[in-house]
C-alpha cells in the first residue's frame, strides 16, 4: 500500500509531467493559472476523505504555489462551482463535487475563460 505522502508525490509528479509535455507540445498550452489551478484541484481531492477543509495557505504550501496568486483562482473555482469554502477558524476550501466528475476542461475554462469564442 503507500504511504499518503508517496501517494501526493506520486500524483503530483504525474499531474506535472502531464502538465509539462503538454506545454511542449504545439496543439496544446496550459496556463500558469490552470497549472496551479490543477495542483490545488489535485491537493483537495486527496485530502476529500477526511471531509475537512483545507486552507490556501495549506494548498499552498503543499504544493508550491504562490499563495496571493492561490487566493485568486481558489475564487475562480468557486465561482465555476468546483470548490465551495467553509468560513471560520476552521474552514477553508471542499470539492463541491466527487474529483472524478471534474475534467482538466472544467479547470481550464474555470481559470482561463472559454477556448474559443461562440
């Protein structure tokens, strides 16, 4: 079995990697915005079975993330109704719905806008 902290550097790597290879290629460039947007995504689906919520100062740090910038997107992903926030001392930011049921598109337009014009 891993370990947690095996398992969120394992994802991490892999959502990075993918991430990466996809910039390189020319039919695709994400965002700084939807990377950082992806990791914050990737931290609260791991952390969904404690049914906590997670701060963005958390997200943050766990996954290198500037937090003014954080702050920022965490608001865009609420919005596009990825994420809701639990206020007080002990809230911060859930899934608003299950990982699986979110697409690397729903992140994308959350963050970066619709990709093409209608």
């Amino acid at each position: 079995m891993i370990h947690d902290a095996s398992w969120r550097k394992l994802t991490s790597r892999i959502l990075l990697e993918i991430i990466r290879k996809t910039r390189n290629e020319e039919r695709m460039n994400i965002s700084s915005r939807c990377d950082y947007a992806c990791r914050a995504i990737v931290e609260l689906a791991q952390n969904a079975p404690k049914e906590t919520p997670l701060t963005a100062t958390t997200i943050a740090e766990n996954r290198n993330i500037p937090e003014k910038y954080l702050v920022h997107i965490m608001l865009q992903l609420k919005k596009a109704g990825l994420l809701t926030s639990v206020r007080g001392a002990q809230g911060g930011y859930k899934l608003a719905k299950k990982s699986s049921e979110i697409t690397l598109l729903d992140i994308v337009v959350a963050v970066d806008g619709p990709l093409m014009d209608p």
